[in-house]
C-alpha cells in the first residue's frame, strides 16, 4: 500500500484547499486499500476523475499504469491538467462519461462517481465501459452502500451537505444502490463480480466491486 506520508509529500507545494480535500479524503475513504486492487500494468480509464487525486495515487504505485482521466466539471479537470506535467502517462480530458468516447482500456474505475448519476443512465455508462475493456479486463467499481443503515444514513447526510450545500460535487440528487442491485447489474452486463465490502473502521458504507470481463 503506497505509505500516506508518500502521498502528502507528493502534495506538499500544492494550494491549502488541495492539502485539505487529501488529508480529509484519505481519512474518510479507503483509497490507498482500492488502489492496491488494480493491476500494476495497463491503460486505466478513470472516469469521474474529478481533481486526479485518485488516478495521480495509481500512477504513485506503479509507473507502469497509464491513466486517462475524464470529468464534466471543467473546474476539477483544470486542477488535474496540472497534475499531468509530474508523471509521463497520465491525462485528463474534460467529458460527460455518458456520452463522450472511452478509448480502449484494460481496465476501467469509477471512484466514487455512479452515485451522482441517474439509474438508467448508470447502466449505459457501465455498458460503455464493458464494451471500452478489452477481454479479460477489469471494472473497478467503488461506491456507497446502502447498509448497514446507520452509515447510510450518515454518508447521505455528508454527501446532502457537500453536494447540495457547499457545492462541491456536481449534481443534485443521488442515486444510491443496494449490493445485491449492483451485483444482479452488472451480471446482467456479463461482468464476473467479486464484491468487496471496505466500510470496516469507517463512518461510510464503502463497498467496492471487482468485475471481470470474459476472455
Ligand atoms: C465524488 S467525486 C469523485 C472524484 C474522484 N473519482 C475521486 O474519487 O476523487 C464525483 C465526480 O464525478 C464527476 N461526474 C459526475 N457526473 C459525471 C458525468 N456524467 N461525466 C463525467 N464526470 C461526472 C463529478 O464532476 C465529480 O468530479
């Protein structure tokens, strides 16, 4: 697991507010733990990159990842380009991932990105990326569950605050699943899908999903 003192180093010149957003995010989610599931190796198109926190984490451990990151908040994308002068193999491009191309891709993460998207249009982005991934590629896939419900309850008020009041996030309704929703999905989509739950010593009910696209 890349070491959080790496990473706050990597961060240190940056503005207040960036320095902040890190130490907070890394406190709350379980990045560097979802980081350690990806391949070493291949092009990892993370869509709703948002500011590149978490695709410039996949470039600190391992050099051999290329990433591509895509965003519909100009803002955050801005904030990332920055990001692409301090790696060789990582981009940002500002996009809706609903309807902009995905290049073809080993692998495919979604951090923290579906839960801000309408029900039907979560499937068509889940469709592109099954069909974006070359055989025997992976969908990486964390979001927010819907139990145990004390978390839920709390991660729907965080998010109430952060997304609805301060702004923070685009968007202005959310559209949580439950596990068992998400896994029957994207079976239905023909991904083999290994959930992995990673709320343990957090207030949120983080889960993620490994998914494996056929040979
Ligand atoms: C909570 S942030 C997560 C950012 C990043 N994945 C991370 O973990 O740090 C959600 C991101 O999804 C982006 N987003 C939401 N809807 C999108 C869409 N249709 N196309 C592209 N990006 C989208 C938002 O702009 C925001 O940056």
């Amino acid at each position: 697991m890349i070491p959080k003192k790496d990473i706050l180093d990597f961060y240190k010149k940056s503005p207040f507010s960036t320095k902040l957003y890190i130490k907070i995010k890394l406190r709350i989610c379980p990045l560097l733990a979802v980081e350690t599931h990806f391949p070493a190796r291949g092009t990892v198109l993370d869509l709703g990159c948002g500011n590149g926190v978490f695709s410039s984490l996949l470039k600190m451990g391992s050099p051999e990842r290329t990433v591509v990151g895509i965003d519909l908040d100009p803002n955050k994308v801005r904030q990332a380009r920055l990001l692409e002068a301090r790696f060789e193999g990582l981009s940002f491009r500002e996009g809706n991932i609903a309807e902009s191309e995905y290049p073809a891709a080993d692998i495919v993460s979604l951090i923290d990105v579906l839960y801000l998207i309408p029900y039907e249009v979560q499937e068509r982005i889940l469709r592109r990326a099954f069909a974006a991934l070359r055989p025997g590629g992976v969908l990486l896939l964390k979001d927010m569950d819907t139990r145990p419900r004390r978390k839920y309850a709390w991660n729907y008020f965080q998010e109430t605050v952060s997304v609805k009041i301060v702004g923070f996030t685009l968007g202005s309704k959310f559209y949580f699943r439950s596990r068992e929703d998400y896994i029957r999905l994207l079976e239905g989509i023909g991904f083999k899908v290994e959930p992995v739950p990673l709320d343990r010593g957090y207030w949120y009910p983080h889960i993620f999903f490994r998914c494996k696209k056929p040979e």
